[in-house]
C-alpha cells in the first residue's frame, strides 16, 4: 500500500529553522515529480516548493524564494523541505504530495492541488513571535 509520511514539524521561534521529510513507501518514488504545500488556518493549500523525479529542478512560490529549498534522496524514497528563517506566516500544516502523471515525462513540477494524486497526512508548523 502507498503511503506518504512527513515529519519534522513542531514548534519554534520566528527566525529559526526546520527541516520536514516525507517518507515514501509502496511506489515508485524515483519516478514521481513531488511537491510541498502548506494549508493555513481558514486559507486554502497552496503550493510552496517541488522537485523533478530527478532532483535536477525545484520550484518555488514566489513568497518562499530564498528561504525555502527543496532536495530528495531517492536511495532513501525521501523528499525534504528545508525552511529557513521562520516567519509567523510560515505556520500551517505541511503537505508533501506525488504527481502521478509525471512518470516517464520530462516537463515541470506542476503547481495545482488539483493536480497532485496522492498525499501524505501533514505535519504542523507553528511559528511564535
């Protein structure tokens, strides 16, 4: 059975760090392009970073550029978010998904919830001033 299992979330002070990873098992995972997203409190999920089956491009939202980086091991089926310089906005709940349809394509990480298949549980991200 396929599953997805982030980690790594927690508590921390404004201007700290974090590291999240998100475990996979049951696929395929080299093959997959594998996204991040967040989902505030009252606010819809969003897209924040995501990385080619490959690991040779991430992506970014234009409001983490600099202080989000995206990397995965595909030896150890893991992706990971690495989240620098926290910020109360930062907080939310923390999604990694897999893109199904990218096995065996090359084009770009895509953007939309709609368009990512499978997910994992989340991990809250609680950021205090």
């Amino acid at each position: 059975q396929a599953q997805l299992v982030e980690s790594g979330g927690g508590l921390v002070q404004a201007g700290g760090s974090l590291r999240l990873s998100c475990a996979a098992s049951g696929l395929t995972f080299s093959s997959y392009h594998m996204g991040w997203f967040r989902q505030a409190p009252g606010k819809e999920r969003e897209f924040v970073a995501g990385i080619t089956w490959s690991g040779t491009t991430a992506y970014y939202a234009d409001s983490v550029k600099g202080r989000f980086t995206i990397s995965r091991d595909n030896a150890k089926n893991t992706v990971y978010l690495q989240i620098n310089n926290l910020k109360p906005e930062d907080t939310a709940v923390y999604y990694c998904a897999a893109d199904w349809s990218s096995r065996g394509t090359y084009g770009p990480v895509r953007r939309l919830v709609s368009e990512y298949n499978f997910w994992g549980q989340g991990t809250q991200v609680t950021v205090s001033t």
